[in-house]
C-alpha cells in the first residue's frame, strides 16, 4: 500500500458547513433529512448557516442518518488518526 499523504488544508471548514456537505453528498434536501431525523427543518438550517450549535444529540441524530461517526460532523477541522481510520 502507498505511504498516505493527506492534502494540504486550503480552507476551514465549520460544523454547519460539514452537516450541509455530507447532506448534499448523500443527496439529502434538508426538508428530507428533517424527516429522516426528527430535527425541523428550520434547526437544520440554522446549524448550516452556524447560527446555532449542533449539540451532542443532534449530532447523534444526524450521524446515524449519514451513516457516520459524530466526530466527523462535530470536528471537521481534525486531521488525526480518525480520518484515516474512515477512509
């Protein structure tokens, strides 16, 4: 196996913006994952944007529904062993 390399970082990255990718990518509307999670939509919406926190649960919530650790939404701007260890 190749010596990994990971790529340098070109720009940060917050938790709303981390909720808002994984969304997309996984071809979620936020009017789907509300349903999906039982977290309204306008709550989404507000941690896209990072006006409000994710907090613990709904981190917990959003996790399950991508299939995820909560760390990777909750922590976004590590770069340690758990990003290895999910790719």
């Amino acid at each position: 196996m190749k010596t990994f390399h990971p790529a340098r970082k070109r720009i940060d990255v917050s938790v709303g913006d981390s909720v808002r990718i994984i969304r997309e990518l996984q071809g979620y509307s936020q009017n789907g994952l509300a349903r999906l999670t039982g977290i309204p939509q306008a709550t989404l919406s507000a941690v896209e944007n990072d006006r409000i926190d994710i907090g613990k649960r709904r981190a917990e919530q959003l996790a399950k529904a991508f299939k995820v650790h909560p760390a990777i939404i909750m922590f976004p701007e590590y770069e340690g062993d758990l990003i290895q260890q999910a790719a």
